[in-house]
C-alpha cells in the first residue's frame, strides 16, 4: 500500500505540470541538472569527474527533504545505515557503510567532518548548511585514520557583503517546537565578513512511562549556535574563523521489550527516566595564501567536549541497575597543506596532519538493591602526526590518480578500578602504551569514453586506529583494522542532462576486526574477525520537466564473517551485525501554479542481524515521508509529515540475560513550518 502511494505521488511529478495552468512561467531556466561542485579531494572539483562513490546533497536538496540532523543522511545514502542507540547525542552511534560497521566503542569507522575540521561525534543538528558531501569507501590517504569506510563532509553558508538572514519556526505532535534563526553580511565591503546561526529545539518526546503514566519521560531540549567570521585583505589572502556551539540535555529512557517495539507500542517502565548532558564547543581557524600556481591552507582547530549519561539498565520499575557514564575529550588539530592552482596536465596536493587528543573516560555501575558499585575510569592521551600526498595526471581523456598517507599515533592509557569487589569487578590500576601507524595508498581511474560518460575504477586502503579496553579486561589493547577497497563504477549524464546516472560495484576485504564481545553491560574489544563486503551501488537524478525532480537510490550489500570465533562458538559465514542487506531511497519534487511544491520520498532498509550467530534479526521495513508548501520571495509554508503510514521498527536491539530489548523508530510525526527571509 504504501508503495502504490508514494508511486502516484512520483507519477503526480511528471504529469501534474504538464496540464497546470502557468506552470511555464515557473523555473523556465532550470531544464537541466546543475552539476555540484565538491572539495572532497580537498580542491574544488566538479563531483560527477571524480573516480569515487560519492553523494552530493546541494542547499536545496537538504531543505526540500528535511535533512536537519545527521542521521537523516543515513535514510537517504545507498548503503549507507545507522542504528540509533539513544536520543540525539547521547552515544557515538552504531554505523555500517558498505557493510563496514562499528560497535558502541572502538571508534568509527568514517569520518564527520565540519568546514574541514573533524568532529568525534557525528550525531548532531545541522543548521545553515551550504551542502553535504558524502565519500563512501576508505578515505585513508586525504583524511586519515577511522576513515575506513568513508568520509561525510558538512560544509556551512559563508557570510556575504549583502546582508541577509531568514528565521524558521517549526511546530508538530508531540509538543516539539523549532527554531532556527540565519544571517549576516558585511562589517567591511569586501574585506570583514560576519554570520550568525543559531537553533533550538525542544519536545515531550514519544514515549509514555507507565510507572506513572508521564508522557514527558522523554522530554529534552538541544540548543546549537555558530559564528562564522571572514577576513579578505588581499585578493590572495583568506581568514576563516569559526566558533561552534552545542548544548543538548535530554532524558535517557527510551528501551522496551523487543516485542512491544515491533507492535508499535511507545510505553517503558522505569523508575529513573535517565539523563543526557552534552556540552560541546570547537573553535577552527582557516587560512588560505594563493601564491602564483599554488595555494597554502592553515586549519588549525580547538575542540572541547564533555557529555553525561545517566540510565536505569535493568529497563523495569525495579531499582536494579543504573548506568552512568562520562565521557570528556580536548582536541587540537592542525593541517598544512598545499595544492596546485593552475590548469596543467599535473594536479596535485601534499600537506601534514598533527594532532594531540586526551579523552577521560568514566563507568560507574550501581546495584541500589544492594548498595554496591563499581567505578571505571580511563584516561587516554594520543598524540600523532601524519604525512600525504595526492596528484592528478591528465592524458587525454584518462585522468590517473595515485596517493599516499602515512600515519603514526602514541597511545599512553591509564586506567582504575574502584569498589565493585562485591558485585565482580577486582579493585585494580595501571597504565598501558602502544604505538600504530599505517601506510595508506590509494590508485584510481577515471576515463571520459564520452562526453558524458565516464567509467572509472580504483583502489584504496583505510584502517581504523587500535586502542585500550576499560569495561572488561582493563589496559589491555587491541590493534587497528585495515579495509582494502576494489571498486568500478560509472558516472553519467543522458537526455541533455535531464538525467544522471551513476553506479558502481565493490568489493572489500576486512581484517583484523576490532570486535566487540558483549555481556551487556560490559563488553570487551578484541582483534576476533577476518570478513568480506561486496556489493552495488545506484543513483539517479531525473528533471523530465523544469521544477520536477525526480531522484532514487539503491544499495545491495553482501557483509559476512570469513573468520571469526569466540570462545567455542564459529560464525564464520554469519553475516555482519546491524547491516542491512539492502537499503534504497526513491521520491520526487515537484514546483507548479508559481508557488507550491510537493515533496514524498519512501527510505528503505533490508533484513537485520542483531548478533554474530544471526539467531535474531529485523525484517526490512519502509518509511514514507511527504510535504507540501507554498513558497514566495519572502515567505515559505510547509505541511509535512515524517513515517506517514506510521511503520513499526526498531533502531536498536540487544540481548540482556534470556530478554531482548529495543528502541522505538520514530512514529508519525506531523508539523508545520514557517520560513522567512530578510
């Protein structure tokens, strides 16, 4: 049913034009796809030359879908899949890209980075963005370690000499109200530059506490703000300062049964509802000097982070168990790099990466029953430098691209175990020390066999950085793993660039798997697996008429264990956890009678494994989105609704004891949206 919807819908796309008075007075100009400009490879490129797997969502294309978190990305990419574990920024959440998937620790396995400066925690608000860039395949030789899987590149609005802004206010079910608020322009003509960004967000939440029948049990508010200056004394010279803010409290208590998940049921029954407190803050400062055929770019950033949580983990109205953990980090990063400016044969870019990150650590487990606890603390301090090199040689129509990272980091790891001795956890304390480093090269082709057809194929590695457990087995460490990635594909534009296409087939080779080996709540990492990923890749952007967008994507991933043991059980031939087996985003844009618009989209995902035996999954599921709007110079009115039809999943599912447990996805959600420009 809800297919046949959202295909009436996609259909209403291509004929609605065709007969609706005045129509052609709208968007005349706009007969053809625009091609997106993208500085994934750090230069400025356009996006369908580049011998790589990657999406590019324009400032139009985030608004008319309602991207407004990072997680909403994870709908939209093809193979692409997030497995939300708590509200927004409570946890560095479970991601899989190509079937490559991280654990609750470990790190992950892409990159989140912010105007070229990466953040340790992708789940946040997105606000006053100019486009996203999404790079799926290891990343290793531009962008360094636990880029294995990929790279999702937020690039923010830059101010102007005009001054300009726009507000938008959100209301809908549930009680969740937002705002964001945008703009600024010139101090200087021409020189100094300032804007500001600012959102909040507030909400009940859904979920209904049947201790007390609170249907606030999950209420939090998130506050997020930027200030962007820029500075242009020269026509050579650029300074680019940035201050980023976050400020998200929420309540934690969102598990209930599996089975009361897949029923669609809302209701959990806790005595404590639980606590997020994240504070986050990063200041970066970017200076581009243009010489006659080369740039030098500075980015140096300062990063500060320190998130709370608190959670009764024995989900009941028992006081059992409560959870508490803390998680601080401090961040300094600098890069240097150079790239060629001119328009010869050779393009290249070679820079180096320093950083110095500590990360302080802590686990506190009560058991109020008894009165006992016990506490955890990790502290981390890892310094590391890294040396690159990329270049582009064009011969004729074939264009050949070679790279090379070198990486290093030190590790020193001090760890302390206090109380617990009644409840299993032996007081004790020491310190750890280890050394990775990793030599990451990267071989690619593009060929231009037509104008508008271009096949290409390449190779690259990527590694995630190894690390030290705290939970079970303290101190001790365990290695980084290493993605290999073959690719081919094609990028194509057909019908005069109405139409683009592009595909692509992979094939990736996993070893030395960081593996979590759980007993919830405690868990250790351990070097367990050797596995292989293969799979496709589709995407599609149609215009058949000016202001109808038509655009769909399909995903197939086959992800299994080669080798992997634990204990005396095999699971060697299993499929990978939390990856789906398939995922696909289909839907349409449609602008008529010169000021409404329609949105509808159905984002899908495949068959889900929740353990390495594969003894309990998820089956695949759709959720249907849709909007409406009328749209004018100055103002913008939206209707829209998120899972229409109101489907039952679940984000995250884990085993505690004989019970399994679960976290809602989001249910139908209807609002309403005012935008105004000034």
């Amino acid at each position: 049913m809800k297919c046949k919807v959202l295909c009436l819908i996609v259909a209403a796309g291509f004929f609605l034009p065709a007969w609706v008075p005045g129509y052609a007075k709208e968007n005349t100009e706009r007969t053809t796809l625009e091609n997106i400009t993208v500085t994934a490879n750090k230069t400025e490129e356009n996006a369908q030359k580049i011998p790589m797997s990657i999406t590019a969502l324009d400032e139009f294309d985030i608004q008319d879908r309602s991207i407004t978190q990072t997680s909403d990305l994870f709908d939209r990419v093809p193979n692409m899949y997030l497995t939300r574990t708590g509200p927004l920024g409570a946890t560095d959440n479970i991601a899989s890209v190509r079937g490559i998937t991280s654990f609750m620790t470990g790190g992950s396995v892409y990159g989140f980075f912010v105007d070229d400066v990466f953040y340790p925690s992708a789940d946040i608000n997105l606000m006053d963005v100019a486009r996203i860039e999404v790079l799926r395949g290891p990343q290793g030789t531009l962008y360094g370690k636990n880029t294995e899987a990929g790279v999702i590149n937020v690039i923010t609005k830059e101010p102007e000499n005009d001054w300009a802004g726009n507000i938008s206010l959100s209301y809908s079910n549930y009680n969740t109200f937002d705002t964001t608020l945008a703009g600024g322009g010139a101090l200087v003509k021409d020189k100094l530059f300032v804007r500001l960004a600012g959102k909040f967000n507030s909400s009940d939440g859904y979920f209904t506490n049947t201790v007390d029948n609170d249907d606030n049990v999950n209420e939090g508010k998130t506050y997020d703000g930027r200030i962007s200056l820029f500075y242009q004394p020269s026509d050579r010279l650029t300074a680019d300062l940035k201050v980023n803010l976050q400020k998200y409290n929420t309540n934690y208590a969102e598990f209930t049964s599996y089975d009361k998940v897949m029923d669609g049921n809302f209701d959990i029954s806790v005595n404590d509802p639980g606590d997020v407190d994240k504070d986050f803050k990063n200041v970066s400062l970017k200076i581009a000097y243009d010489m006659d055929e080369i740039r030098l770019t500075s980015i140096t950033g300062v990063l500060s982070s320190d998130r709370k949580n608190r959670n009764d983990v024995d989900f009941t109205p028992r006081d059992d168990y409560r959870l508490n953990t803390k998680t601080d980090r401090q961040a300094y990063t600098q890069e240097f790099r150079l790239n060629s400016t001119n328009s010869s044969q050779l393009k290249w870019t070679v820079g180096t990466y320093l950083f110095n990150t500590t990360d302080d650590s802590g686990i506190i487990y009560d058991v109020p029953a008894y009165g006992v606890s016990s506490e955890q603390y990790g502290d981390m301090d890892s310094k590391g430098a890294a040396v690159y090199g990329q270049a582009d040689y064009t011969m004729g129509d074939l264009v050949v691209t070679a790279g090379l990272r070198y990486e290093y980091e030190r590790k020193n790891y001090d760890y302390l175990w206090k109380n617990g001795d009644l409840i299993g956890y032996t007081p004790s304390a020491g310190s750890s020390e280890k050394n990775f480093e990793a030599l990451l090269p990267k071989f690619a082709l593009i060929y231009e066999l037509t104008e508008n057809f271009r096949p290409y194929a390449s190779v690259a590695k990527g590694f995630k950085s190894g690390g030290f457990n705290l939970s079970s087995d303290p101190g001790t460490a365990y290695d980084s793993e290493y993605t290999w990635n073959y690719e081919l594909g094609f990028k194509s534009e057909l019908a005069h660039n109405r139409i683009q296409l592009n595909a692509a087939l992979f094939y990736i080779s996993w070893e030395d798997l960081q593996v979590e080996q759980p007993s919830y709540p405690d868990y250790v990492i351990d070097n367990a697996a050797e596995a292989t990923s293969k799979g496709v890749e589709v995407e599609l952007r149609v215009r058949p008429l000016p202001g109808v967008d038509l655009y769909g994507s399909l995903g197939y991933v086959d992800a299994a264990f080669d080798e992997y043991t634990n204990g005396t059980a095999d699971y060697s031939g299993k499929n990978i956890p939390n990856s789906p087996s398939h995922t696909y985003s289909i839907g349409s844009t449609c602008r008529f009678l010169d000021h409404w618009m329609v949105n509808a989209e159905l984002n899908g995902a495949g068959t889900i494994y929740y353990t390495a035996d594969n003894n309990k999954s998820q089956g695949s599921y759709q959720v249907v989105n849709v909007k409406a709007g009328y749209e004018t110079d100055r103002f913008d009115l939206y209707l829209w609704a998120r899972n229409l039809f109101d489907e039952a999943y679940a984000t995250r599912a884990f085993q505690m004891g004989s019970d399994w447990w679960a976290r809602n996805g989001d249910p139908l959600t209807v609002g309403l949206t005012f935008r105004y420009r000034f």
